[in-house]
C-alpha cells in the first residue's frame, strides 16, 4: 500500500471510530465536563505509557522526544486545540445535541480544505470546490434561520481544523505524539482533579464504581481515533482528509435522528441537505477519476 492510500485508510478507520463514538457518551448523561476532561487526559498517560513500553525495540525515550523541539512544541499546542474542540464535542454527546456535534464535524471539513490550500499549497478540483461552496452555504443558512450561531458545533470546527494543522509539523510517531499531548496537560489534569476529590465535590469519585469506570474508559475510547488521524495526517492530503471526514457527521446525524430521535425540522433539512448534496458531487468526481485510471492501458 502506498503512503497516500495508507493514510486515506487510517483517516477512514478515525472517522468511522469518531462517528460511533455518541453510543458511548449516551451511557454519561450530563456528565460533569470538567472531570470528565480531566480523568480523560490523566487516565491517557498510563494508558499510552503500557503502550509505548510493551512495543519492540522501540521504548519511551523522553531525551529524544525533548530533543525534537519543534515537534514538541507543536505537539503541545496539538493537546490545547484537541481540548477545546473536545470539551465542545463532549459537551453536545450528554447533553442530546448529537445533531450539533454533526453540524461541527460538518463544518470542519471546509475549514481543513481551507488549511491544506492556504498553508501546504493544495489544489481543489471542482468537485472539491463545489462541496466546500454548498457546505458553506448549508451553514450559512442555518445560521440565518435560527438567528444564532452554533456555538459548540463552531468551537469544534475551529479548534480540530487547528489540531490537524499541529499535527503535520510533528515528526513523532503516533503514539508517541498522542503520549506528549497527554503529558503536557497531565499536572494541571491530575492537580484539578486532586483539588476536587480534597474538596469532596468531586462528582465522578462520589459515583458507583460503574460511573467511574466510564468516566475513565474516556481515555481509551477517544485515543483509538486520534491514533489513526494522527497517522492519517502524515500520509493523506488536507484536502483528501476534510472530505473524509464527512463520515464521521454522517454517522452521527443517522444516530440522532434514528437512534436518539432527536428533531430534524424543515431548516435543518436544508441546510444538511446543501452539503450532502456538495459531498455527492465531489464523490462522483472522486469515482470518475478511478474508474478512468482503472481503465488505462497497461504500459
């Protein structure tokens, strides 16, 4: 497999992964949203420690990730956008606005596409073109029926777009990244985390151990993801990823509406209606192309 296609598949895997992922945050309804940021980024590192530990020849070496300056610090500004886009996301799982966290996700994609033309220099073909257009313009309805802009699916939109663009300065491997991410944050996660149980308000401790056990199984359940995007983004163009990712709302619409009986009016019809629209475009263009590459001659 060559390296595009390898980080094409990873990008799949990532967003299929992210895409199910509201069945999960279902089970922590009104989660307390700073625990669950803070018992997620703590319960990473010795997660992501076994990890890094039990590979072959290839142990934790810190000197050498410290070495890598430009990487780490690019790493590090990695673990404050994934924060942010994350607390958004996680927000709109408990408290019943999967629909939102698809609007988000939906929105990303012409941001990153914006990213891969603006700062790698990326072409768009008119497929390309086209659904970044009528996306633009399936948001921009909504927000003028409404009156409002959604915040949460913004915030996610923004800061994951941005978390995508660190991704690509940092020369780590995956799980090596994903471990400097977590390590970076992890004082401030734990110290959080001890002043509450001090205080005696924490909520995740003072629940049954099933609630607490969800609370942690955070850590793992939102690594897997990460681990494929953050190989995807070495491999994969900007502009191959944005349109990927129309995967992972798309799931997350069909588990709203069909699983989660969340409403979808008339505005909202629209609205996700011109961007799937854009998407079908630049997927028939996407199909042309390697039907026409299949039928080439063989040289």
């Amino acid at each position: 497999m060559n390296p595009t296609r390898f980080g094409n598949v990873m990008a799949a895997i990532a967003f299929l992964l992210w895409g199910a992922m509201p069945l999960y945050y279902q089970l922590l309804p009104n989660a307390a949203m700073d625990e669950l940021l803070a018992l997620r980024i703590a319960a990473s590192v010795p997660f992501l420690l076994i990890i890094l530990q039990s590979r072959r020849g290839r142990s934790l070496n810190w000197r050498t990730l410290t070495a890598d300056k430009r990487s780490f610090a690019f790493a590090s500004l990695a673990s404050v956008m994934m924060c942010i886009s994350w607390s958004a996301f996680t927000w709109a799982m408990t408290n019943d606005r999967v629909l939102d966290a698809s609007l988000g996700f939906f929105i990303n994609p012409l941001l990153v596409i914006a990213l891969g033309v603006l700062a790698f220099k990326e072409t768009l073909s008119f497929g390309q073109k086209t659904a970044v257009v009528f996306g633009a313009l399936g948001l921009s309805y909504q927000v003028w029926q409404y009156g409002e802009v959604p915040v949460a699916a913004v915030l996610m939109a923004v800061f994951f777009a941005l978390y995508g663009w660190c991704k690509r300065y940092v020369k780590y491997d995956a799980i090596s990244c994903l471990f400097v991410e977590a390590i970076v944050l992890f004082p401030f996660a734990a110290g959080y985390m001890a002043y509450k149980m001090a205080t005696g308000t924490s909520v995740a401790v003072s629940s049954d151990m099933s609630t607490l056990l969800l609370y942690l199984g955070a850590a793992p359940i939102t690594l897997a993801p990460l681990f494929f995007f953050s190989e995807a983004v070495k491999h994969a163009k900007m502009s191959m990823i944005g349109l990927m990712q129309y995967i992972e709302p798309s799931l997350q619409f069909l588990l709203a509406v069909l699983i989660f009986h969340e409403t979808f009016d008339s505005i909202k019809a629209v609205s996700f209606g011109l961007i799937w629209l854009g998407l079908v475009v630049s997927i028939t263009e996407g199909l042309i192309k390697v039907k026409a590459k299949t039928n080439l001659p063989q040289t």
